[in-house]
C-alpha cells in the first residue's frame, strides 16, 4: 500500500520541518513602530506543539511590550492540497480583536505567509509578511513587516529564538 501525501511529508517534507520546532523557545523581540526607528527589545517565550496528528503546529508566545505584558498563539499549516503554507495568528498587542489569516510558500530554509489587516475609515488594507526562518534544530527567527497598500515595506517585529534545552 502507498503512503499518502501526508505521511510522506511527515517523513521527509514540509511537515517534518514543522514538527521539528516542537519544544520551548527563550528569544529577544524588537519591534519597529516607525521605519527603522526601533520602539523596543525585550524578552520572549515560546512554545511549540503539533495538533491534530502533526497536521498543524500550535505556536504560543508571551513577553513585554514597552513593559507591558503580552501574548499570542499562531496555527501554522502546510496545505498540502494547494501547495500553501497558512497561518492564522491572534495576539493582545498587534491583532487587538481581530484574527488575521495569511497565505504564502515554502522557503529555502522555512516558510513566508502574507495577510492584510485594516479597520473602518482607512482607504485601503494594509499587509503583514510573516517570515519563519529555521536556522538549524536549535534556532530560528519569526520576522514580520507591514507592507503600506502603495507597497512600502518597513520591518514590524523579529524574534531571534533558542531551544530551551531540559
């Protein structure tokens, strides 16, 4: 009997470098308000589970934001299906009520999603990259950038993460 798509690509694909991310995670965040002009460092935890059988990885996170508390969560996936990899991501800074989804591929060494945000009375919606960049079985950096709608980027957020080793 063949193996399915799935069971393949928890063996040697996309999947795999997912799962591979599983574990707890101390990192430093700094976060950019203005182009280039930086607003804030300060620590960040993680933790990283599968759900679902490895189908999807669950990403919690907690720190400080110009010493006030914070926290998100973040379901990765990989649509097999479409090729895709998706996030859905809710925070109690960025997102304030809403939850944003973004959409895009797979890197060389990770993965990059695209999502829009916007509320009443602004023109246009803005757009968000989220980049996962897995640096090694140790380490690796979320980076995210807010994207004008006349398509100015500037960096938002980037979260340099080591393994917590037990």
């Amino acid at each position: 009997m063949s193996k399915s798509k799935f069971e393949i690509s928890r063996e040697s694909g996309q999947h795999l470098r997912l799962a591979a991310l599983v574990g707890s995670w101390d990192g430093n965040t700094r976060t950019w308000f203005e182009k280039d002009i930086l607003a804030d460092e300060s620590p960040m935890r993680g933790k990283i589970t599968l759900l679902m059988d490895g189908r999807f990885l669950n990403y919690e996170y907690e720190g400080t934001l110009n010493g006030k508390p914070y926290e998100g969560r973040m379901t990765w996936a990989y649509d097999l299906g479409n090729e895709k990899c998706q996030c859905s991501w809710i925070d109690t800074f960025h997102m304030g009520t809403a939850i944003m989804h973004s959409e895009g591929s797979e890197t060389g060494n990770g993965f990059s999603v695209t999502g829009q945000y916007g509320w009443i009375g602004i023109d246009a919606p803005w757009s968000w990259r989220t980049e996962l960049e897995i640096i090694n079985s140790d380490q690796f950096i979320l980076r995210a950038y807010n994207i004008s709608p006349e398509g100015d980027e500037a960096k938002a957020t980037e979260t340099i993460y080591h393994r917590i080793k037990l």
